[in-house]
C-alpha cells in the first residue's frame, strides 16, 4: 500500500491538503479494488450469473451475442458469454 506522502504525489496539485482526506480516498479506492477483482473473478467463473442481472434489453443483446460466437465461432458457451459480455460493457468513449 502507499504511504499518504506518496499518494499525494502521485495525485499531485489537485490532491487534498488533509491527510484523513487522502487516507479516505485510499479506503474508497481498496474498497473499488475488491468489487473489481470480485466481479473479475465472477465474470471468469459464472458469466451467465453477471448477465442474468441486466435489463432484460441489454441481457438480450449479450445472450445473442454469446450464441452467435458459440455456434458460428465454435467456441465453448462460458467463453462466449465472457467475450459477449465484455465486449458489450468493455471501454466505452465518454459523451462529450
């Protein structure tokens, strides 16, 4: 873990001045980490369980998806439904 001072370094002029601000941005941002590795390992494991929690729309695109790599990609159905879900929830450009 870094040190406060580090911290403050690596945030640079917009960092906050009190320490305790910095130490609860450390605590937000290890809280953060762990949803994302949870939800990483999720994804890995269970992909249909991540995908039956969206809206139904969107779950649609995603199951489609899936089918379409599985039966014309001849790829396994947990790897399609990884990649279909990641590639529809991957990076996206922000709307500027």
């Amino acid at each position: 873990m870094l040190s406060i001072s580090q911290c403050k370094e690596l945030l640079g002029e917009n960092c906050p001045k009190a320490d305790d601000e910095v130490e609860r941005l450390q605590e937000h941002f290890r809280q953060l980490a762990h949803v994302v590795v949870d939800l990483s390992d999720m994804l890995l494991k269970q992909p249909e369980r991540l995908i039956a929690e969206l809206p139904d729309d969107e779950r649609g695109n995603v199951e489609e998806r899936a089918a379409i790599l599985e039966f014309d990609g001849g790829v396994n159905r947990r790897y399609a439904e990884r990649k279909a879900f990641t590639a529809s929830f991957g990076p996206r450009k922000a709307n500027r």
